[in-house]
C-alpha cells in the first residue's frame, strides 16, 4: 500500500518483501520497512482504502473505507500483476511482534489463481489453517474466472477462509462514463467466479461489492487510471474506479472489522455465520427470473447492517440492541414501464419516536420479475436513503440515528405490472443490560 498517498494515517506498519524468487523460503526472507510498498500496480493501495480509507483526499471525503478506525498494516507480497511471497507476506503477520502488538485480526487476500481444486496440504491452506488457529479471520477473492462454473480460486475454497464473490451495488446502465461496466445493484458480476454445484468445498460464501468500486490511487508508478465520475467529466485523480472480487473482498475485510468492534471475542465461525445468515438472496436480472443458487452466490448478498447487528447480539457487553415494530401496511404500485407513469407509486408515513438508534424500513412484494424501487425522505423532504435492486423480492434500508418525526416511503414502479406489497418499519434502540 501506498502509505503516502494521505488516506491512511491510520497505517501502523507497511513493509516491502525482499526474498529469493528461486526455492522462496529457503533463505527466509527480508521485511524491509518503507512508506509505499506499491510501486508497480496500485492494486494493493486500491485494495486498502476500501477496508479503511479515511477518504481525505476525497471531495467532501465521499471515498471513505468500510472501517476507517481500523489499523492498517501493509505487506508488500509482489509486484505488478504477481504474488511473489505470499507464505512470507503470512509469515510477517503471525510474528509476535506484529501479531500481539498491532492486535492483527484480519488478513485481506485480493489475489489467487483458477483451474485447480482446493488442496488441503497445499502452503497456502496450511498457512490459513494457522491464521484460523490463531483466531485471525482471513478474507480471500473468489476469483474473477465467471460466469462458468467450476472456476472459484481453490486458495478461497478453505474451510478456513471466507470466499468474497462481486456484485454490483451502484445503477451504471446509462452512465455516461465508458469505462463503467453496466449494470444495476443487487446483480451478481458475470466475472465473478462460481463453485460447482453440490461441492460442500467449493463455493463463494458471500457476495458483496466488487464493480466500478472507487478507492484511493497510488501516487506512484499505479498501472491504474484516475476515476473520472460517472458523467467521465469529475475527475479523482487521487482515486480509481476497478472492478473485481479483489474489490469484494476488502468490503468483507472492512465489515468484518465493524463486527469485531462491537464483539471482539468473534472467531472466523462467528463472523461468517453471522453474515451469511443475515443476507440477502440474490435473483438473475434478465431472461428467465430464478434465484442464484449456493455454488454461484452462497448465501448471498451481504447485509452489512443486520451482520454487525447479529454479532453485537452475541457479543455479552455492557449494552445491547432493542428491536420493536413501529408499524406495517399495505399498498398497491401500478403498472410501469421503464419508471413511468408516474402514478406508478405508493407512499406511506412512518413516525419515528424519539431515542432511536437505528430505523429500518422493508417493501416486500414476493415477485422477482417485477422492478420496483424504495425512497425514503426525512421530516424536511429531503431524500435520506434508496434501494433499488435490479432484481428481487424485496427493498430494506436502514437509516442510523433518525431524527424523530414523520418519514415519507416511497415505493415506485419501474418495470412491473400492477402489484401489492407490504411494508414494515421497526426501530432499533441501544439500552443498558440488566
């Protein structure tokens, strides 16, 4: 990572891999400390920024990580587009002087190969198998090998590890810029890679996102371009847009990051029981509307809400999460075409008491084949959140810390023939533990 690029003060260790390229390992290897150890790719920088970028450097700091309070240690494993030393790069953060000073809980894998099967005996496997042992939660890409199946990076196939497929989470389909790949929130990327359909070893566990993902660019000798905003005219020239389960995997990174803050005592079966547990099924959003199965999405696309939510639950501190219905009802959405009519749309108030926490609002209308899209504004009118999934049963958002007061929700049609749905909103409300 680039630790002069000005998103990462809270960069506690970066240090450049210096070992033989012939029979690596033999001689051991040198950990040479240095304040940018990506000078050949920008990959790793990219990489870093999503788990916990301030976003400083950002207009209006908008690029900030997942979990910008994290500490951040670089390892510098390779160059360019390859991992040189990556039993070394394990090596580094399993000394005690690493481990136990810097409280190392989590090690990012945006790197891996494809063709082959998951190998238990293989050095990586062991040296993930260590990392597990050691109570460390270790994160690796899936792959970027889809559509087909059978193509998932055997490293991300681990029992030990959790595999990170890509989905798309922004609407690109009439951006301006050209090099955005198209697509709508929700859709699982067709390069991400899939497992084989019954394996219990190889499938992704969890989609999250990995397309058109903007994070910091390194200052120097990145292969990666500036990002130019979605109308090609805002440039970011400290930051880039790429696409690829590498991306996927620091969003995990970052949110299991947010998990092990509010419950420390999280082990890497905590940590995936409580995001697979907690997300989102995922559907196909064009031809034949069917739910994505096991070997292509796992358990589906992560809800990063409602998993910091479960491990808070579990975590047995002085304080704990309340949730109580506020209300639910009904409604009917006409048909639409393309978002128009514009009476193709139902609205609904929901009071807020005062004390809350958290507020979550749910439009469930059980048909995958219809579009529709859920707004949210506050007491003044303004747009507080949206969710508008390509393809799905159902919209959720959660709004943190609302004001107390009347909400405006809004579901509206896109593509969808005439249809009834049910909402619900509940609070959540931080209060003390007997």
């Amino acid at each position: 990572m680039d630790g002069t690029h000005g998103d990462f003060p809270n960069m506690v260790k970066n240090v450049k891999i210096a070992a033989p390229i012939v029979a690596p390992g033999v001689s051991g290897a040198l950990y040479v400390d240095t304040p940018n150890s990506d000078l050949t790719s920008g990959h790793g920088t990219h990489v870093a920024s999503t788990i916990a970028g301030s976003g400083q450097m950002s207009t209006g700091g908008k690029y900030k990580g997942v979990a910008p309070g994290a500490s951040l240690i670089g390892v510098g494993a390779g160059d360019a587009i390859s991992i040189l030393y990556a039993l070394q790069g394990f090596d580094f953060v399993f000394k005690p002087e690493v481990r136990e000073t810097h409280n190392v809980r989590i090690i990012s894998n945006s790197w891996g190969t494809s063709g082959s099967h998951f190998a238990p005996y293989n050095p990586i496997s062991i040296a993930s198998k260590r990392a597990y042992d050691f109570g460390m939660i270790v994160n690796f890409a899936a792959g970027n090998s889809g559509p087909n199946n059978d193509t998932l990076n055997p490293y991300s196939a681990s029992p030990c590890v959790i595999s990170v497929g890509a989905g798309h989470a922004k609407n690109t389909m009439n951006v301006a810029n050209p090099r955005l790949r198209k697509g709508v929130p929700g859709e699982l990327a067709s390069f991400s890679s899939r497992g084989i359909p019954g394996d219990q070893f190889h499938f992704p566990d969890i989609v999250l996102p990995g397309v058109n993902i903007v994070a910091a660019r390194a200052t120097s000798g990145p292969i990666v371009e500036p990002y130019l905003g979605k109308d090609g005219l805002s440039p970011e020239p400290m930051y880039s847009s790429i696409s690829g389960t590498s991306m996927a995997t620091p969003h995990m990174s970052g949110l299991t990051a947010l998990m092990l803050e509010v419950n420390p005592s999280l082990n890497l079966d905590g940590v995936l029981e409580a995001v697979t547990s907690t997300a989102n099924p995922m559907y196909t959003v064009s031809g034949e509307i069917r739910q994505l199965q096991k070997h292509e999405v796992g358990a589906g696309y992560a809800n990063a809400y409602a998993a910091v939510e479960k491990a808070a639950s579990t975590a047995g501190t002085r304080t704990t999460v309340e949730t109580s219905p506020l209300t639910s009802w009904t409604g009917t959405v006409g048909t639409a075409v393309d978002g128009t009519p514009i009476a193709a749309e139902h609205n609904h108030t929901v009071s807020v008491p005062t004390g809350a926490s958290a507020v979550r609002i749910k439009t469930d209308w059980g048909n995958p084949a219809y579009d529709l899209d859920l707004y949210v504004y506050d007491i003044t009118g303004k747009l507080i959140a949206s969710s508008a999934q390509g393809a799905s049963v159902a919209e959720e958002v959660v709004i943190p810390n609302p004001a107390a007061g009347s909400y405006r929700v809004q579901l509206k049609g896109w593509l969808n023939a005439q249809t009834s749905y049910k909402g619900t909103a509940e609070i959540d409300k931080i209060v003390p533990v007997q």
